[in-house]
C-alpha cells in the first residue's frame, strides 16, 4: 500500500481483512483465467477499493479522484468488473451473514421488508433509463430494496421512475424467494397492489401490507416498515446516492451495495461513520454503524 495520507474514507485494518478475501478471491480467478497469469498486478486492491469508497462517499466525479489514488481509469475500471461480475453483492451477502450472526440472529432471514425510492438523476443518465414518479413528482430512477428486519441489504432493483412500485417488487419477490428460501414473511406499504400479495403467497411467502393510519400527515415511522427506512437514511451517508449519477442501472445498484458493505463493515468493527458536517464542528454527529 503506497505512503499517502488517509482520507476519512479509506478501509481500516480491521474493515479491509472482512472485505480482502472476497477481493483476492476474485483477483485469483480471474488471474487463472489471462494469458498474463505470472505478471504481477500492477495496483494494490485495497487502493482500488479505498479509492471506489471516496466516490461513494463524497460524490465526486471518477475523473476528480485525487492523484495519489491508482489512476481514475483503472478504478473505474476495477469497478465495472466488479459489477459486472457480482462482486459488490458478494461483499453485500458476506457481511450480511456475519453481521447478523453477531446481532444474535441467524445468518438467512425469515422475514423482510420491500420499500421503494424515487431519486432525481444528473444529466449524465440516458434519458431511456428515466421516467417521472406521478405521485411524487419526481424525474429520474426509482430504487427498490429489500432488507432484512435489521434493515440489511438483501436485493436491489433500479428502474425508472415511471415503474409502478408493484411491477418492481414482483421481480423482487421472485428474487427473494430464489435466494432466501427461508423467508415467509414480508411487509409492504400501500403502493403495492393486491395482485402482488396474491403472487407473493404463491410463492410460499405471506405478505403483508402496512396502511398508514387514517389522517395521518407527514412522515411518521411504521410498525415492521420502519426498519427499511431508516436503511434509506443510512445510504443518504453516500453523497454518490444524493442523486443518481449512473449511466447505467446495474452500477447504480452497485453504489447502493457498495454503501452497504461500507455500513456493516463498520459495525462489525464498531467504527463510527461520520456524517457529512464539519468534524471540527461541536454538534458533529457520529452515527453508529
């Protein structure tokens, strides 16, 4: 790892032996499968991944990363291949796993929850790839996930705004029911329809949908729901996240995987994320997790 001053960002020891063996695995198999399997790499990968996590984190443009990063283009594209082959999810499972081990639940989830956020884009987003929320107004992607009740990432889905909640969540629940055969319950708010709960019970999974109570106005926290909100809030830590910034769906999916794993690794090893104020400030906040 070359000599440079850390950022706030950058992986700690502690963070970079959780994520290292997915990372070297991944390097390894690939390196098995090139013609130039006996040339060193030339960058070291915990620098690529400190170097993704400042994007993430403060927002900034891959050609603004600062100079003592490997070069922006080999860690853009370290990041397209670790999209594109899953890694960022990989990271997002293992963590997950362990996490929950050491919050006393099983490592597979039993019930989750299915929320849905619309987000502007910048106008770096193909316009094919955006649509307009009606009901909040909104021009850009809607993100969709599911969490655990912890609100641990479990799936993520990007789409345009103008996709209906339910269209989304159907391939969601397929998703889930694929992957996490333990799950039999989910909770949903009322912009999913009933013809989804009807596809999710043929699915073996019992979904339930949380009404606001009549005359309620503004944003008052839901019984069982509450927890995939809040995982909202987190991910906001991510300024990459403010907006969409992605030209493609899959790599905004992989932003939001890739905050998460910043998340739980940091509450596996009780390190505190700072927000986004002025750690000089006296009212700086330090969120746990």
């Amino acid at each position: 790892m070359s000599e440079r001053r850390p950022y706030p960002s950058d992986l700690s020891d502690a963070r970079w032996e959780l994520i290292e063996p997915v990372l070297a695995a991944w390097r390894f198999e690939r390196r098995g499968r090139a013609l130039d399997f006996g040339r060193p790499p030339r960058h070291d990968l915990r620098e690529i991944m400190n170097a993704i996590l400042y994007v993430d984190r403060t927002g900034v443009q891959w050609r603004y990363l600062p100079h003592d990063f490997p070069p922006w283009e080999t860690v853009y594209g370290y990041f397209a291949k670790w999209e594109k082959d899953d890694v960022f999810a990989q990271l997002t499972g293992v963590l997950r796993r362990l996490l929950r081990q050491q919050e006393g639940k099983r490592a597979e989830p039993s019930a989750c929850v299915i929320d849905a956020q619309s987000v502007k884009t910048s106008t770096s987003v193909p316009a094919t790839s955006q649509g307009t929320d009606a009901g909040k107004k909104i021009v850009g992607r809607k993100r969709s996930i599911v969490t655990d009740t912890l609100g641990l990432l479990l799936a993520v889905l990007v789409t345009a705004a103008s996709v209906q909640d339910s269209a989304a969540g159907t391939h969601l629940v397929d998703e889930v029911a694929a992957a996490y055969p333990t799950i039999r319950k989910v909770w949903v708010d009322g912009g999913y329809r009933q013809h989804l709960v009807e596809h999710a019970a043929a699915l073996g999974i019992d979904m339930e949908i949380v009404q606001r109570a009549p005359g309620t106005r503004g944003f008052t926290p839901q019984p069982k729901r509450w927890t995939v909100e809040r995982t909202y809030g987190w991910l906001m830590f991510h300024r990459r996240l403010a907006r969409d910034y992605e030209t493609l769906p899959s790599r905004s999916e992989a932003m939001i995987h890739l905050a998460m794993t910043n998340l739980m690794a940091r509450r596996l090893t009780g390190e505190a994320t700072i927000s986004w104020r002025d750690p000089t400030s006296p009212d700086q906040l330090r969120i746990p997790g």
